[in-house]
C-alpha cells in the first residue's frame, strides 16, 4: 500500500537537499571532522552514511549512479576495518551493507560485495564464539555484545536482509534467542540486563546496571530482527519463547493506557525494585529510545505472533505520539535517531504495514514540521542526526517507496 502518493513538497525537499549533498569535497570543504563516526567507512556520520542515501535515490530513478560511485569510493578510502570494533555502523560490515543495496541494482559491485561480505561472515563468527563463552559463564552481557550499533543484533539485521536462508544467520538469530534465557538472578532481573550505565560504562547512578528497552542500545532491536526472521519465514528453534520472552518483560514496564501506551526508554535496578516509572520519564518520540522504535518493535512482535492487540497497542501507541504536541515539541531535532526524521520513518513503515490510514494522516503534518526545521539552519550532513536522514526519510515518504533490500534495515525498522 502507498500512504504517501500525495507528498510533492517532501520529494522536493528530499531532491533539494541531495543535490546539495552530491559532492564530498563540497560537503566536507575543509576535510572530515574528527571522530570515529566521522571515519569514511562510518553508517552514522561519514560517507558510508551519505551513499546510502544517494544509492536509494538511484534505486529508485530519482538519482544517478556516478554519485552513488563516487560516495562508496569515498566511503572505501583507506584501510576498512574488519577488526573487533566493527559492526553495522562502521567499518567492513557498513561498507556491506550500503554495497549490498548498490548491488542489488548494479552489477558494478558484486565483486566488491563479495569481499565486504565474507569479512563480514568472519567478524560475525568471532563475535558469537565470544557471546557464547560469556552465556556458559553465566554472566551478563556488555552493550557492544548485543546491540543493534555495536553489536550481533545489527549484524544479525544485515544477514537477514542479505542472505536470509544462509548458515551464519540462523546462527546469529539462534544466539539472538539464546541472549534471552534465564540466568541464575535472585532479583529475577532480565538475562540482557546490563551491569553498566546507558553510555555501556560504569557509572555511580547505576550501581545495579540497567535495563535497557530501546533499538540503539536495547532489547528493543533484538525483538525487531528476530520478529523480522520469524516473518520471513525462518525455522529457528526457541525464536518465538525469545519474542514473547522480550514481550512479557516489556509487558511489564508498559506505562500509559490502551489508546496511549508507552515503554521507558530504560530502568535502573533501584526502579527495577521500586516496580516504579514516574510518568515525567516518558521518553521523546525519537528512534533511539522512544516510541518510533519501540512501536514499531512492538508492532512488529506481534504480526509475528499473530497478536493483532499487540499491533493494535503498538500503533495507538504511535499514534498518540504524533497527535501529541507536548511530544512534538520535545522534538526539535532532524534526524533519524534522535529526531523527527526518525518518527517519519518508523511510522511510514507502521502505517504501509497495515495499512493505517489514521497513522498516515498523521505523518503529513510531521513531514511538514520536517521540512520547516529544515528550511531553518543549516544542519550537519551526516546520516544519523543530519541532513542525509532527513532527505532520506522524506524521498521515502515523498514517493511512497523502499524497495528491498530496504535501506532502513539498519534501524531495525524493516
């Protein structure tokens, strides 16, 4: 279904700002800034992440390949890492992924996918050899373990969208489900639980750790991929006792009523203990940590149960955040993970889904807010909180398409 056919303004803000975003030496006049995330190879905040959104436009007729060309070569500037720190969002396995979409599209790049893609394959093996001596341990796992950013749940994302039928991801998708069995825990805390802060460190206000239910960090985008895989229509053993696992834990911690549910973004121990979240706790309505994400998780748990009051929750839940203007205004930014790019985005996919016409009313009036912030400052290029995803989610809703392989697999998204 498309939900967006009548959306001119945000495909020509989309082309505007491409157009802008063309040239890396215009973008980047004095050099890339510093940083990790600004590294070539990096999904967030280097080319990695701006040829996406250029492979995407020529995918769909809207953009020209020799873009798309010189970005990935760009992005592929300089050694790649296929070491411990890689992971989606950078180094071998975001050139992967980014490559993969190139590809499914052009030949041009089959040769070089294959070379992403097995160092990919070995950066995965490593890290399930390594989560699963930490399970027979018994101990609880670190952030960069599992996550969707650091860890095997976006490497997980990236099989199941390259080659879902493939060893290695019903490997990943077997640890995925693994992660959620019991451990030994008196206080009956959740196997993810984490015995850091938020920021995956230490820290004196979380002498317990936390628990952690959004899509960046969380459990929240574990719940997305394996759903995703049960949908697609993998047999992996204990798949579904993981989903409904994850489902009673964010059962529990389910705040608000039945037409405006919401979950925290993550508890401590003491509020773990307490059985307490004060309503002021309330995340925004981003990606990250709100109820873009967790919606649309949660949406996607239950189309793979068959749960349709799961669903019905998930998008009243949704819902009530784009008709809120309290939450709105809590919501300046633009991009995709911690701004209104991202509550585009995740209810595009909620309402083409299933076909809400109520959710799709609603992203009309968030587009236009979009494209106003937008219209006002200049803003970073960079995919993750810049421009890129900006552009990115409004060609999606301006033309009502993302054919798969879909570019928002690395949000857990689809």
């Amino acid at each position: 279904m498309t939900t967006t056919a009548a959306a001119p303004g945000a495909l020509a803000t989309s082309d505007r700002l491409a157009r802008a975003l063309a040239d890396p030496s215009t973008v980047w006049p004095d050099g890339r800034p510093d940083g990790v995330r600004a590294w070539p190879q990096s999904l967030g905040g280097g080319a990695a992440g701006l040829a996406l959104l250029h492979i995407e436009r020529a995918r769909t007729g809207h953009g020209d390949w020799d873009t798309v060309h010189t970005w990935l070569a760009t992005a592929a500037a300089g050694e790649v890492s296929a070491a411990s720190n890689a992971n989606l969002f950078l180094g071998a396995p975001a050139l992967a992924f980014v490559t993969h979409r190139a590809a499914s599209a052009s030949n041009r790049y089959q040769r070089a996918l294959e070379r992403l893609d097995a160092a990919t394959l070995a950066v995965t093996l490593n890290r399930l050899a390594e989560a699963h001596q930490r399970i027979d341990r018994a101990e609880r796992p670190p952030m960069n373990e599992f996550d969707l950013i650091q860890g095997l749940t976006g490497l997980g994302a990236y099989h199941l969208s390259r080659h879902p039928h493939h060893e290695i991801t019903r490997d990943v998708l077997t640890y995925l489900a693994r992660l959620t069995d019991p451990l030994p825990d008196p206080a009956g805390l959740p196997p993810w639980w984490m015995n850091v802060s938020p920021s995956g460190r230490p820290h004196a206000d979380y002498p317990g750790g936390h628990g952690n239910f959004g899509l960046a960090h969380g459990i929240g985008s574990t719940l997305s991929v394996l759903s995703l895989g049960l949908l697609r229509g993998l047999t992996v053993p204990r798949v579904v006792d993981a989903i409904e696992r994850i489902c009673t834990w964010t059962d529990q911690w389910r705040q608000g009523d039945q037409t405006a549910p919401w979950w925290p973004g993550y508890i401590s121990a003491q509020q773990a203990t307490a059985y307490h979240v004060h309503p002021s706790l309330r995340p925004r309505p981003s990606w990250c940590y709100g109820v873009s994400g967790s919606a649309r998780a949660q949406q996607l748990a239950g189309l793979a149960l068959r749960n349709t009051a799961r669903v019905q929750a998930a998008e009243n839940a949704i819902l009530a955040a784009l008709r809120d203007p309290l939450l709105q205004d809590k919501l300046p930014e633009i991009g995709l993970c911690h701004g209104m790019a991202g509550l585009l985005q995740a209810g595009w996919r909620m309402a083409t889904e299933t076909g809400s016409t109520a959710i799709a009313t609603e992203l009309h009036r968030l587009a236009d807010r979009l494209i106003t912030a937008l219209d006002q400052n200049d803003r970073d290029p960079e995919l993750l909180d810049g421009v890129a995803g900006a552009a990115l989610a409004l060609h999606t809703f301006g033309t009502g398409r993302a054919p798969a392989p879909h570019w928002d697999t690395f949000l857990a998204l689809a």
